[in-house]
C-alpha cells in the first residue's frame, strides 16, 4: 500500500490548537537546551584554543582544585534549565491532557475508534456511520475520541493535529482533537503490531461544515451495514486497499468490540 504521509510533513507543521501548542512546548525546550549546549561548545573550544600547548601566555594552575564562584555558576545553570524543562512539562501535561475538551461554542463530535490488524475503524456514535482507513470530520470542531483494540495494544496519531495515545483491547481511552483548516493530514499507527503494520495509516479529511454535511447525507444512502458479522470479517488480519465506508451501524458496535477483545 502506498505510503500517505508525504515526508515534509509532521510535527512542526500543526494544523490544530493542540499540535501548535505542542510545538510551542517542542520549540521552547529546545531554546532552553541550546542555551546550555550553545556556550559549553563554545567554550570548550575556546578553552582547547587558550590553552594549546604553544601559547605561552595561558597560565596554568596545577595546584588549584577549587572555587566558589566556578561551582555556583557550574551548579546553578543545569539547576534553572531542570526547572524551567520541569515547569513547562508540568504546566503543559495538565494544560494538554488528552481527556480534557477543548473549549469551543461548537458541539463536540464524537468519533469511537478501535484498531484492528492492520486498519482504523472510524464509529460515528451520534450519525450512526462508521468508515475504514477514512476520517472525514468538519473544520473548527472539537473533536472527542474513545479508542480501544480489538488485539494487540496500537497507538493513534496525526502528527499535524497531535497528541498520540494508545488503543488498548478491553478498555478505552480518550482523546480531544481540532482541525482549524480543511484540508487532508495523514495518521498512522505508532506502534509496532505485526506484519501490516507499515501500512495502518489513513487519512482525516477536514471540510468546511456544509461540504461535512454533504458528505453525512450522501454517505446514509449507501446500503453497507457493519454488524456483528461484517465486522467480524474486517477484523480479520489483512490490509485494506482503499477506504470503506458503511452507511448504518448496528447500536452497541463499539462495546460489542470491547466484550470481543475480552472475550466476552
């Protein structure tokens, strides 16, 4: 299957209040370390310079074994970076915890999500849709999702909107997202779970909200149901060429998928 992430984009190219406040946090800890590694390079070199063996004006103290003011300085400055590092993770792991909402006078949609071997499957709760390797969602919308696998522990990630978290059989997780701009943003699986997993990827698709609708209404007149049969046959092992997509949902699909994991 071909690859959907092109490679100049990731990270540092958010599409989302989340993954910019993410790169922000990325961006801020690395000034904080350059500020360290930066002047100990330089002086390091500067030092190695100074004091070549052919300067003769470099003083050299073979006795001297301590000073007050070098320790302070020596001590102080990995003391501030550690704090500041550790307030600014303190601050932002509260600030971005992945169950929190994301405060917006739009209603949120809700997306249950489980990963099987090897594909996303996508459960509109609310519109009673579900789709395969496609997550089509409206701009500007907080989006709140509820993961769990049907096998083996897997990890949901769009690089651009951010925040991964892991999709675990049994039981569920939670994950609050917002796309600020229509457009296309690939996601993958960030954890190794077998022989397809290079290829569980898949695309979130953001429209403006009247195209979203659109596509809600076109995609209720398909006549494909996933059920306890049909889905079943998809979570067998094996990769899908294309995205799917069914237009109703049996009630209760999702904690039908969990009982399974279980063995329920």
């Amino acid at each position: 299957m071909q690859s959907l992430w092109p490679d100049h984009i990731g990270v540092l190219d958010p599409q989302g209040p989340i993954g910019a406040a993410e790169r922000l946090i990325l961006l801020n800890a690395t000034s904080i370390m350059l500020a360290v590694v930066i002047p100990v390079i330089l002086l390091t070199l500067a030092f190695a310079w100074w004091f070549r063996a052919r300067n003769t004006r470099a003083i050299h103290l073979p006795d001297w074994s301590y000073s007050g003011p070098v320790e302070l300085v020596v001590w102080s400055i990995p003391a501030l970076v550690v704090m500041f590092l550790g307030g600014m993770g303190w601050i932002s792991s509260h600030q971005l915890d992945p169950p929190r909402p994301i405060a917006s006078s739009t209603p949120t949609l809700n997306i249950q999500v489980a990963s099987l071997d090897w594909k996303w499957l996508f459960i509109y709760p609310d519109e009673g849709l579900a789709t395969v390797n496609r997550l089509v969602v409206p701009v500007g919308t907080p989006l709140h999702f509820t993961l769990t696998s049907n096998g083996v522990m897997n990890s949901f990630f769009v690089p651009q909107l951010g925040s991964q978290i892991y999709a675990m059989a049994g039981m569920t997780t939670h994950l609050n997202l917002m796309a600020d701009k229509p457009g296309t943003y690939p996601g993958l699986s960030a954890q190794f779970s077998g022989d397809g997993f290079a290829d569980m990827r898949f695309d979130v698709v953001v429209m403006p909200v009247e195209q979203y609708n659109e596509w809600l209404r076109t995609s209720r007149a398909g006549t494909s149901t996933l059920d306890e049969a049909s889905y079943l046959k998809l979570a067998k092992p094996g990769i899908v060429d294309k995205p799917m997509l069914y237009a109703d949902v049996a009630p209760g699909m999702f904690e039908t998928i969990i009982r399974k994991a279980t063995g329920h």
